[in-house]
C-alpha cells in the first residue's frame, strides 16, 4: 500500500488517485519498467538499470507532467499517468499517455485515468488540443485513445535506432480537439475494456531509460489552487509539481 500526500493529489476519479511522484516511487517505477511485457512496444522488453530509474527517470518525472496512478480499492501503485506538452511543442496541446501494471489491465483504468485528464486539460488549463502517440500495431492503445474521443491524424515514421517489432507500419497519432470535446463521466467497472492492457506504456510518454523517444520539459499548464468537484470525478490542483514530494 502506498501513503499518498494529499497535497500531492493532481486529482481523483472514483477508483483512481492519480498525484506527484516523490523521490519514494523509485522502486515502484523500477517494477513497472522493468517488466517485459510492459515495456513491449517501448524498448523491447529489455531490462533498466536502477540507477537509471533513480537518477535519471524518477527526476524527470518528478518535474515533467508525470503523475502516478494509485487504486483507491487497495492503495497500490499500479502506474502512471501523463499530461504535459512534448519538448519544443505549444503549450495548449498537451501530449497523454500512460503505463499500467500488468495486473492492472483490461480493467478500464486506462481510460478511466485518460478521460479524466482529458477534463482537465479542456475544463480547467485551457488546451486547445490533447494527443496522443503509439505504435501502429498496437491496436490496444488505439482502442482506448478511440474510446476517449481521440481521432485519428496522421501515421508518421520515426527514426529507431533499434527498432522493435512492428516498426516498419510506423506510429500513429490520435488527437482531440476543444471544438469536438464533452466532458463526460468516466466509464463504470463493468465498462472495462480488455484491450485496454495491450499496450500497458499507453500513449506517448516514454520514459528516459534508453526507449526510443524522449520528451517533456518545465513548459506546463497553470492551473487555480482549488478547482474542486464537478460530480465526475474530484480535483485538487495546487500548482505546478514541485522538484521534490
């Protein structure tokens, strides 16, 4: 079970606590990353160092958009969440992505955690646009940028310097745009898509231990102090994430 600091609360759905990540979270993120079938569409499957995680993942996350994912059922860590814009990218077109344990999957949190944050972006910080990337192949993660109202774009072919399988169909890009967005409740447990599991680094998003796209910087949002309830899931917004929990 994991303590969560309430200060540290970006904000909650009805199963889900999604909040800062603290210099604590590196054994839960070496887990996470160290599982092969997790890391499958991101670098292969290959192990990461823990002094990678420690020195060079955790710190980015920490400052970088990145939000770990806790089930209020059981108070575990089961991943992470992200919402921030790419390196280089506008400000009000946040790129979202996620990361679950394996036990996590096909359970709905994916998109649980994605709507919400789509809400977030639209309702509250002002995006213009939200996207979201991944692998081709990876019809999972498709799966669930679909059901969050995400469209398809473009496909696009990235440079691999180790390319993994399926990378010869390319990426593709989903994106949402203000104009086309509802806000809307985040589905019911029964609603659980299994596909949701597929693609477990969710969209976008990969992390800083040799995968094969790096992003992320100080560029974020500014967000109220409060934002409050609005009956779908609560949110409690205390700035920008600090350097340490």
């Amino acid at each position: 079970m994991v303590t969560v600091c309430r200060m540290d609360i970006l904000l909650e759905t009805r199963r889900l606590i999604l909040r800062r990540f603290a210099e604590s979270d590196a054994g839960h993120l070496f887990a996470l990353h160290n599982d092969p079938e997790v890391m499958r569409y991101l670098n292969g499957g290959k192990p990461v160092p823990l002094a990678t995680i420690v020195e060079e993942t955790l710190p980015w996350f920490i400052r970088s958009g990145f939000y770990a994912a806790i089930e209020k059922s059981s108070g575990d860590f089961i991943g992470w969440f992200h919402l921030r814009p790419p390196q280089g990218g506008p400000a009000d077109e946040p790129e979202l992505g996620y990361r679950l344990h394996r036990a996590a999957w096909g359970r709905g949190y994916a998109t649980e955690g994605s709507l919400a944050l789509i809400d977030l972006a639209f309702g509250e910080l002002g995006a213009r646009r939200v996207f979201a990337q991944t692998m081709a192949v990876n019809l999972g993660s498709r799966r669930v940028m679909e059901k969050c109202g995400l469209r398809y774009a473009r496909t696009f072919f990235p440079y691999w310097p180790e390319p993994l399988e399926g990378w010869e169909q390319g990426e593709v890009e989903y994106e949402l745009n203000r104009a086309d967005w509802h806000p809307r409740s985040a589905p019911p447990p029964g609603s659980a898509d299994v596909l949701d599991g597929d693609r477990p680094g969710g969209a976008g998003g990969r992390g800083k231990e040799g995968e094969r796209r790096q992003g992320g910087h100080d560029q974020r949002f500014r967000a109220g102090a409060d934002a409050g309830t609005d009956g779908r899931y609560e949110r409690r917004l205390h700035g920008e994430p600090r350097s340490a929990c």
